[in-house]
C-alpha cells in the first residue's frame, strides 16, 4: 500500500522557500494577465486560434507559467 506523507504548512517552509514560491507565484500571475489583456486588445485576426479559446484556457488552466508564455510566443501573429 501507498504511504501517507504529511502535508508542509507554509510557516514550516525554510524563509528562502517562501520566498522563492512568492515570486514564482507573482510572475505566473504577472504572465498571465498580460496574457489577457493583450488578449483583449488584439484583433482576432492577429491571434492563432480562437480567442475564446485562448481566453478559457488562460483562465482555467494551471499551467505554472507555460500557457502565458505559449500565448505570448507563438499564439499571436506579428
């Protein structure tokens, strides 16, 4: 059978940890915005797919940073 492992609370995590896990989270967060906005602003015409696609997937997928990052470099034209 499988083994039980206690789960971390974030107050038992090392400072550096923390820290390390905030920024991460900012820069997801940073990513992703920019990624719908410019998603908003942007003519249909100049993105690769359907924005509403886009939009779902950027709002509901967690995907650590990559779907922005996909988004941001090859979802758009020019």
């Amino acid at each position: 059978m499988g083994t039980m492992r206690a789960r971390t609370r974030w107050a038992d995590l090392p400072r550096a940890a923390q820290i390390g896990l905030a920024a991460a989270g900012s820069v997801e967060a940073l990513l992703r915005i920019w990624s719908l906005v410019d998603l908003a602003r942007r003519p249909a015409a100049q993105i690769r797919g359907s924005k509403a696609a886009w939009a779902l997937s950027l709002t509901t997928v967690n995907s650590v940073g990559l779907l922005p990052l996909i988004y941001l470099t090859r979802g758009r034209r020019g």
